[in-house]
C-alpha cells in the first residue's frame, strides 16, 4: 500500500513539474506554432489594421499551414528592415520574401514560390495625352520622350530602368499615384497590377487607372517563397512539409484563387 501511495505521489509531482516547467515563458514541448513577420507598410501584400495583421503575404502562409497537421501560425507586422532580424536571430521563426542570397544564410526556403510579384505592367491615367504612345509601345525605347515615376531609392528600378528616361520620384507607392494621378508629374509607372488597383482604390483613382501588360521589362518576375530561421531546430521539417503541400492539387487550387482575389 505505502508504495502504490508513493508511485501515485510520484505521477502527481511529475505532472506539476511539468505545467510549472510549460508555463515559463518561451517554453514548450514541440516548435508548433510557428511566428511569419512582414513589412507593416506593404498594402495589399502586408499591413496592419485596427491590430489585425492582414494582406497576401500572411493570407498565403495561413493558407498553407491549414493543409499541415500539427501547426498553427502567428503573424505580425514591423517594419520590414526588424522583420529580416528578427528572422535572422530566431526571434520570429519565418517569412515570405524573395530568397536572396543573404537571406538564405540565416533561413531555409521552400523549394517553390507560392507567389510571384510581377513588375511586368506600365500603370497609367486614362487622361494622360500620351496614353496611344503609352499602349502602343513596345519597348522602353518608344518611351523615352515620358517621364517615368519612381520609389525614390529603388534598387530594383535603377537596374531595370533605362536611366535614359527622365524620372520624378516619390517617397512611396502612395505619393507616386498622387504624382501621376492628381498632380501629373509624369506619364506612367512599373508597378505590379494588384499593387497599382489597390492603391488607387484607397485613393480614389480607380475609374481613371490603366494597367498594361507588356514583355519588355527585364527581371520583371520576382518570387516569394516560405523562409524558415535557421535558428529553429525544426526548419527543415517545417520546409519539408510546406515542399509537400505545394504539390497538392487542392492546395494549388485554392492557392490560385486566393491569388486572384487580389488581383
């Protein structure tokens, strides 16, 4: 009887040893919820509103961690430059960015993009006296006569645009619409599609927008793939896993929808 008593006792420090031990902070048995940053200021890709983290980017990583059993997903919006270090030191486990070469020294990525960003478009305002230039051409050398707006600091666009053009830069994609649209500072922009209709919807420029696909813009094309910290003990698992589910049938089908909502 004493040692049925004492077995019975044992069990029972055990299992508050084990609720004191999972209470402390940053403590758990498995790495299943899993933290995604994003930039605060990416609409519609990322952003925050009344507290909430909404846009694509966490829309995308929610959806594919539904088609895994066993983890959930937390997301949270800092400015981009903090959502790479935290990621960097394991102080948020993942993100969904272009896997450049410094990004992949401190996360492992999967090996397919759920989305690529297409900078493939001249955006534009139907009042624009040279709009039949703007729709007829076919290279950036048939617009050399506009004037281009641009994000003021641009890494992408002063590799990809041709310095030739004479640019008017803005502080953001909202200030660059305001630029072209409102105060008609210049003729066009590059800008992927789903940006350039959501912003002018926040602004109010939707019924006078153009959008134009053309296939002459170099390194248009830049794919967002799932990164995981390098600093978490299950990162390949977790890439393992996100591998596996981009090669459900389903999940490409509600991934593709999902996608076109936005744009």
């Amino acid at each position: 009887m004493k040692k049925h008593r004492l077995e019975r006792l044992s069990v029972e420090l055990c299992g508050v040893v084990m609720i004191v031990f999972l209470a402390l902070p940053g403590v758990s048995l498995a790495s299943s919820n899993l933290t995604f940053a994003y930039s605060d200021k990416s609409p519609p890709y990322s952003f925050s509103l009344n507290g909430k983290t909404l846009g694509l980017l966490p829309d995308l990583v929610q959806l594919t961690f539904s088609f895994i059993p066993g983890y959930t997903t937390e997301h949270v919006v800092v400015p981009w430059a903090r959502a790479q270090y935290n990621v960097r030191l394991g102080l948020a486990d993942g993100l969904l960015t272009y896997p450049s070469e410094e990004r992949k020294g401190y996360a492992v990525f999967s090996d397919k993009p759920l989305f690529t960003q297409d900078f493939g478009y001249l955006v534009y305002s139907s009042d624009n006296p040279n709009i039949d230039l703007i729709e007829s051409a076919t290279s950036f050398a048939d617009l050399s006569s506009l004037t281009v707006i641009v994000e003021r600091g641009s890494r992408w666009e002063e590799d990809n645009i041709p310095g030739y053009l004479e640019r008017e830069p803005g502080r953001d994609i909202e200030a660059m619409m305001h630029l072209l649209m409102f105060r008609k500072a210049g003729d066009f922009m590059v800008q992927p599609a789903e940006d350039a209709r959501y912003i002018a919807q926040q602004l109010g420029y939707s019924e006078k927008l153009k959008v134009r696909k053309v296939d002459f813009i170099p390194n248009s094309r830049i794919p967002f793939h799932i990164g995981v910290s390098l600093q978490l003990p299950a990162a390949m698992d977790v890439i393992n896993e996100v591998n596996a589910v981009t090669q459900n049938p389903e999940f490409q089908s509600e991934l593709n929808t999902l996608i076109r909502r936005y744009r």
